[in-house]
C-alpha cells in the first residue's frame, strides 16, 4: 500500500448511546491527523437507529411483522399494526424534536394527542395527581414544556424499540446491543453461530450502512472501536460485511472490550473477520500497524497486536500471535486534540428516560467528551481493574494544554459542554483547569467523574462551580466503613458526606456510585448502606445514584487475590475468546440478587424525593435486621 491510498477510517458501531459521539474515534482521528494521516469517521451506531426509527424503517419493520403468522405476534405488537399509521407519520416530527431541529412540535407533543402512547406511557401513572391534574406537573411544574415533551418523546421511541426487539431482532437495544454473545464468554461459538444466521432486517440495514461509508470514504484501513460488550456484535456484522465487499480493506478490532476482556485471544475465527486486534490506547499500536502496511516494518514488530498466522509464515498457519515490539506508549500531553469532524453534530438524539436532574445528564444533550489525564491516580480499589493499563498508567497534561483543547474544540463544534470521562479526574489538576479557565476567560459547563476525597473543600468546590462545573459523580461503593475500608476505596461514609455537602452547597449536583454483593457483605451490611444512602438523599448531600451488583473480575486484586477477601473463585472453563468476569464463593451465603431488588427500587424512590422518612426495612421483601446506623448519622458527620 502507498502512503497516498492508506486512508484510515474509524467506527463507532451499533450500539453506545444517542446523544453524543462516543470519544474513542474522535481521540483517534485528531491523533493521526496531527501526524499527517489521512483520518476519517463514521458513526454507525447512530446511522443505523435513524434508519430504522424513520418513515421507511417503520414500514420495513411492518412488512417483516405481517410476514410472520398472527398467532405469533404479542399485543404490543398487534397494537403498533392497528397504529401503524401514526406511528409512520410521526417518527420523523418526533426524531427532528429529539434532535433539537423543531422545538415548537413540543406544544402536540404535550398535548397527549400526538404521539401514539404504547405500553412504556404505562409508566406515567406513577404519578397520577389525586386531583386529576398534570400528572408530570410535579417533575417539570406548570412551564417546563420542552423537557416534557421529551420525556414524553422518549417513552414513544422506547415503544418502537420494544416492538423491533418482539418482531424483528430479540437482541436489539439501545445500549447493551446482543450483549449475552460477547460479555465473558470463554468460546467464541455463540457470537460465531449469531454471524452465520441469516440477515434480519437489522443486519441488513447495518450492511447497506456499511457499504455506504465504505462507497464514500474509499478507506484501505478500518478502525473498529468497541467500548462494550454491547457493541462487539455490530462490530462483527460491519467487519463481515467489509470482507465480502472487498477483502483487501484491513479491518482493525480495539477498544475497552478488547482491552479488557481479550487480552488471552486465541480463537482463529477472529480473524476471519479482523486482520489485527489492538490492546490499550490505540495511538501507538496502530502507526506501528501503519508503518507496517506500508512496507516499514515486519509484523514482528508491531506493538500490542494479535494476528494470525498465514501459511508461510514460522510455519504456523491458523494460529494467533501476539507480538508487542515495546515501544513507548504517546505522552498524554502529546496526543492531540479530538475532532468532531465528519460526525452529524446535529443529528444526535437528546432523550430524557429518567426525570432526576443528574441522572438525566448521561443521555440528554450533546457533550463533548474530555479526557483531564489518562489513568486512575489512586488505582488502588480493590473491586476495579487496576492491573490494566487505562487504570495503571497514570498520566497527566497542563492545564494550558487542557484548556487550549477545550478552546479549539469549542470553536469546532460550537459547543460548549464538557463532560470529563476520566477514571477519577485528580483534585489538583480540576483546581489548576478551573484556575486557567477562569483567568482565560473560556465559559464552559462541564462535569465528571471524581473520588470524594477531603481535598474537595468547600472552598475548591466553589471554584470549580465559578469555573463551569454543574455536575460530579463518585463511588461511594458500599457504604459500609468496613467494607471501604476491606476495598481499598480510601474513603468513609462521614467524609463522603462532607465532601458531597459541600458540592451542594456550591450548587453542584453529586451522583454516586453504589455497589452491593461485595466480598463478606451480611444483609445487615447491606440495610446498614441503605440507611446511609437514605441520609445522603434526605440531607441533600447526593441527588442521584445507582446500584450495581459487584463482579469480580481477573484483572482486579479481589480476582487476583481471593483469599486476601475470604472468597473463593469458580475455576473458569478453558479460553479461547473472552476472559474477564469470574465467579466466585462467598462464605457469607447471602441472597444479592433479592437484595438488589430492594435496593433499586429504594434508590429510584430516593431520586424522585419518595419515601425518604419511611423506615428502610419496608423496601424488602423478607424479613431484615433493623439497621444499626444511629437515624442522625450524616447530620452529625455534616455539623
């Protein structure tokens, strides 16, 4: 390949989220354009939800239904045939406002008489007004018109996607896209048997996408970047149809899922539909792949790749190699700034499925994402995959530096939002940021990801809210002071509750991480945490939050270190594709997966401002011990 044909396109493919690009190809992108490569994007993941959510998507998915025995369909989808016609003429109206191209339609949408109200309206009769009012009037009082609409606008999209998961793919969702084919799974067979099925209406319409973006770009190379497990099926399916198109395109796999779930790649049929698999930050991993297909070097010395063996080749043909030349990963600082270039900026879809204010953020509006350092500072919880390089490897850039990115991205995309997707941005550099964007005088808003350490003064806290600061999110993990204390986390419950008062204080909204399941966790660990979350919320400390169920993984010290945690861990089966969650035997017997129930029920309550007096033991199904947690503890901890 000459230097001149070698066009590099990178992918966000189906699925990561509507409302903004995913960073990865856009950090990518901007790197290789500042060493002269010729760069582009596509984002796939979106293109395929506009198709298929447009007049012409809504009548594809109608055909492929009434193609299908009567009998066979279920009454949600019955109810979208005998409203079809309206859900046709208004997918396109509610799309545009979604978008933000036509917010007068906000008025119809209000109205109730609009849109066609499926089964997900079903949820609105939470809050029924006694009187017979509004019954969203709580949420939006009497002039919030457009974010109503648009939680209203949600609920119909989630309707549509409800009946093209029943009729047409049982795998689709928004996020977590065919999840269960790549998530751990040790044998490649179960996403291989997905790929050899014949194309569903979904495929299809991600193929002719595919070879759209190749037809338009004419790319020799093609980056593939999967976040998620819920992306790693689209993947394939844009991979596979690159290869029957044109075998000679090089198809490049990378990404969070990659980095962390194939670091011990053995399966061959891999290969069939990816010629070089990356790990870790891309930059440097693909000018060594770069260099190569250009005559520069050999493939044993490329940078963090597998690849398979072709006949001829140390005689090892059909097997994975992985070959890692060891050259210095790009400084942080050196990496360049991202660009939005060549990404429908306007075209990304602003929904609003949770009404909580903080909540709200991760799928309303268009943000720029922004890294502040890359790494963790603290990589030392013991539940997190600090033996990884994107924890391990801590690495920072100046604060002028970070501020001439967020100017020249500003001036790229006329936004200017920020929302900074670190592991846990560090005290000192958000100080040194907040300092420089207030002397320079660059208005920005922006949030981020932090630790509730005792470094966030109030008086810190009131800077970075002078200098744009709207919203912070922080593990606050088990709230349990021996259970932080066992994980490592470095904080307590009394000082996260002063480092989250003072946040709201200065007008910032706090969101928390929270976790159950955790090595040696009792049930009345776990009522014990859900009392002090339930103060959290009562004293104003925290506005949001979420509970997930804790995983060990292999690259975590709990994985690596079981005894140290007084687990023991299932033998996993032999691997030859994905390896991250492992199972575990936990003494302690209790029943997590009843547990979370409760927990998330409380914690969705907590958010809309319910329930906050009533005794935590009443969000249980069974019998639980009282909680031990004196009922004034965060107001005490906050005097």
């Amino acid at each position: 390949m000459s230097e001149t044909s070698l066009r590099v396109l990178s992918v966000i493919p189906p699925m990561t989220q509507l409302n903004t690009p995913y960073p990865s190809t856009a950090y990518l992108t901007g790197f290789l354009r500042s060493r002269g490569v010729d760069a582009v994007q596509e984002d796939l993941a979106l293109a395929l939800v506009l198709r298929l959510f447009s007049r012409d998507g809504l009548t594809a998915i109608r055909d492929r239904i009434e193609a299908t025995p009567e009998r066979q369909r279920s009454a949600r989808v019955k109810a979208f045939l005998a409203q079809f016609e309206r859900y046709r003429i208004t997918i396109g109206p509610a799309v545009a406002f979604l978008q933000g191209r036509d917010p007068t339609l906000a008025n119809r949408i209000c109205g109730r008489n609009f849109l066609p109200e499926g089964s997900r309206f079903e949820s609105l009769e939470v809050y029924i007004d006694p009187d017979g009012g509004d019954p969203l009037a709580w949420a939006f009082g009497a002039l919030g018109l457009e974010d109503r609409a648009r939680h209203l606008a949600t609920l119909y999209l989630n309707d549509v996607a409800d009946v093209l998961r029943e009729a047409v793919d049982p795998r689709f969702e928004f996020v977590r896209y065919a999840e269960s084919l790549a998530q751990s799974q040790a044998s490649f067979e179960p996403l291989a048997a997905a790929l050899a099925e014949p194309l569903n209406l979904v495929d299809e319409t991600l193929r002719a996408l595919t070879l759209d973006a190749i037809a338009r770009h004419a790319p020799r190379v093609v980056l593939l970047s999967v976040p998620f497990p819920g992306a790693v099926y689209g993947a394939f399916r844009i991979a596979q149809a690159i290869k029957a198109h044109d075998p000679g395109i090089v198809t490049v796999l990378g990404g969070g899922f990659v980095n962390t779930e194939l670091r011990e790649l053995k399966e061959p049929r891999v290969f069939d539909y990816f010629d070089f698999v990356t790990l870790d930050d891309g930059e440097r991993p693909i000018l060594a792949l770069l260099d190569h297909l250009k005559g520069g070097r050999g493939r044993s010395r490329l940078v963090r790749s597998f690849f398979r063996d072709s006949e001829g080749d140390q005689g090892k043909n059909g097997e994975v190699r992985y070959v890692n030349l060891g050259e210095a990963d790009i400084a942080f600082a050196e990496v360049g700034t991202p660009t939005w270039d060549g990404l429908p900026l306007d075209r990304y879809l602003s929904v609003l499925d949770m009404l909580n204010p903080m909540h709200r953020l991760w799928s309303d509006g268009r943000w720029n994402k922004l890294t502040v350092a890359h790494g963790c500072y603290w990589k030392k919880c013991s539940f997190c995959d600090v033996s990884l390089d994107y924890i391990s490897r801590y690495d920072g850039a100046s604060a002028k530096t970070l501020v001439d990115r967020i100017e020249a991205i500003i001036a790229e995309t006329g936004q200017t939002g920020f929302h900074f997707v670190d592991e846990a941005a560090p005290p000192k550099a958000l100080k040194a940021l907040a300092q420089e964007l207030i002397e320079r005088g660059v208005a920005i808003s922006w949030w981020g990801n932090i630790r509730f350490e005792k470094s966030f003064t109030p008086e810190l806290c009131r800077l970075l809210a002078d200098s744009g600061c709207i919203a912070v999110s922080g593990g606050l993990e088990v709230a349990s002071d021996r259970l932080l204390q066992l994980m490592k986390k470095g904080v307590s419950v009394d000082q996260v509750a002063r480092v989250t008062n003072a946040f709201t204080e200065a007008g910032i909204l706090v969101h928390a991480y929270l976790m159950y399941g955790f090595p040696t966790q009792t049930v009345q660990d776990t009522v014990d945490a859900l009392e002090y979350v339930r103060q959290l919320f009562e004293s104003g400390c925290i506005q949001s939050g979420f509970f997930h169920r804790f995983a060990c993984t292999v690259h975590s010290p709990v994985g690596q270190n079981p005894d140290e945690y007084g687990v023991k861990l299932v033998p996993l089966p032999p691997v030859t594709f994905a390896k991250n969650d492992v199972r575990f035997i936990d003494p302690t017997g209790v029943d997590h997966d009843a547990l979370g129930v409760a927990l998330n029920k409380a914690l969705y309550n907590y958010m809309h401002g319910i329930g906050l007096e009533q005794d935590v033991r009443g969000w249980f199904s069974d019998r639980v011990p009282r909680p031990r947690v004196p009922r004034n503890f965060i107001e005490r901890a906050l005097r």
